[in-house]
C-alpha cells in the first residue's frame, strides 16, 4: 500500500485507481486484482486523504461511505463540484445498500454504487465499464471545447471562462464567441454574423450586431483587443 503520490503516478499502466476504505485487506486484494489488470493502485484509509491528490491524475476513484470527519459522499461530491475533475468517475463501494443509500450515492455525483460483500471480478468490470464510458463521455465534451490561451468555451455546457471565472453572457453573446472562436483570424459580415447568430431575423439591424459585439467585447477583458472590426473584411478574432 502507499500514499505517495510521486512514487506512485509515475508509473506507466492501463490507469491509476485510488481507493479510498478502511478495510485493509479488502483494499490489499483489489490492489493485487487491479494491478494484474494492469492498473497502478493508492490507498488511503481516510476520506479527508483524497483530497490531498491531485484528483485529476486518476482514472478512477473508488470510495466507501466512511464516516466523520469526511465521509464518501462528501468527497464525491468534492471531485464532481470541482471543474478540473469532474470528469474523474466514482464509484461508491458500501455495505449500505438501501434505495436511499443508493440514491444519496448517485446524487453526489458517484457514476456507479456497488454494494459490499462483492467480488473482484464484478468490480473489475464495472471499474473497466465506468472507465469506458467516462472516456466516451469526456472525449465528446472536449470536441465541444474551445481554448485560446486561458480562455475556455464550452460549447455543450454553453460556459466560457477565462483563468477558471465563468463570463456572465447572454445567449446571442456567448453564440458570437463561439463563431469568432472556432474560427479565429477569419472575418465575417453582419449579414454573415445575422444568419449564424440571429437566424437571418430581419428585425436585427446592422447597428444591433455592432452594439452585441461590443458589449462582448467588454466582457471579455483584455481578449476585447482580439475581436476587432477590419474595414472591407468585418468582424473577426485575430490570434
């Protein structure tokens, strides 16, 4: 067992888990099980220990619902409400198994409850499965995101941040930043902009676009220089 996080995120696997349970042995027989899987294994017998990691370097996290002074759903929840690791699966492994206990667990953001005795190759396999489907989850997400140095859109959520503090856009705003976005250092004309942005809505005018881009532009602090207007060419977000 180990709780170093240096000696133990080096290494080259199929993925790391960190289980998080104050049975000992049980931890040592999954880490034996995972490790034959080709998996690189950390363990902690306390939930506030979790949260000493970087989250974020895992594939996936399983947690008991242990008690005071952080239980499982707490750090659950603590890894879901987190930005940068929101995408790092749970599951939750308890003798608790009532439908409120479940229920409690999935609410908190757990992607999957096992509920305690269990063996090791059903873990295994919902470990491989959660993994699977997080991948495929995760990796739609990121099409659907956009960067420019610490700027972030993301299409899907219709969020868009800059050094992690979410802007305060209205729907047409955040639409302009996505067009100007995906295709930066390419310029388009308010009737370009009225037919992706406004659905060529004939009661927008010219001085309408101009207004909504610079109000964006205001919000978007020193990336307002970004978006300029190129006389002859239009609006566009130059790199």
């Amino acid at each position: 067992m180990s709780a170093n996080p240096s000696s133990d995120l080096n290494a080259s696997s199929a993925g790391r888990v960190l289980i998080a349970d104050t049975e000992s042995l049980m931890c040592e027989l999954l880490q034996v099980r995972l490790e034959n899987e080709g998996f690189r294994v950390v363990i902690v017998s306390k939930g506030a220990d979790v949260m000493k990691f970087d989250i974020s370097e895992f594939s996936i996290v399983l947690v008991d619902l242990m008690g005071e002074p952080v239980d499982g759903l707490q750090v659950t929840a603590a890894i879901k409400q987190n930005p940068e690791t929101v995408g790092v699966p749970v599951i939750i492994m308890s003798a608790k198994a009532s439908e409120d206990d479940i229920v409690d667990g999935l609410e908190a953001g757990a992607d999957d409850y096992i509920a305690k005795p269990f063996s090791t190759r059903e873990l295994i396999a919902r470990v491989k499965s959660v993994i699977r489907r997080r991948n495929m989850i995760n990796a739609r997400r990121l099409a659907n995101v956009v960067r420019f140095q610490d700027m972030t859109l993301d299409i899907g959520a219709g969020t868009a941040f800059i050094d992690g503090m979410e802007l305060s856009l209205t729907q047409n705003e955040f639409k302009l930043l996505a067009l100007f976005l995906r295709r930066r250092n390419h310029f388009f004309e308010r009737a370009q902009i009225r037919e992706i942005v406004w659905n060529n809505d004939s009661g927008i005018s010219d001085r309408a676009v101009d207004t909504s881009i610079s109000r964006l532009r205001k919000k978007l602090f020193d990336y307002g220089r970004n978006l300029v207007n190129r006389k002859g060419f239009g609006y566009g977000f130059v790199e």
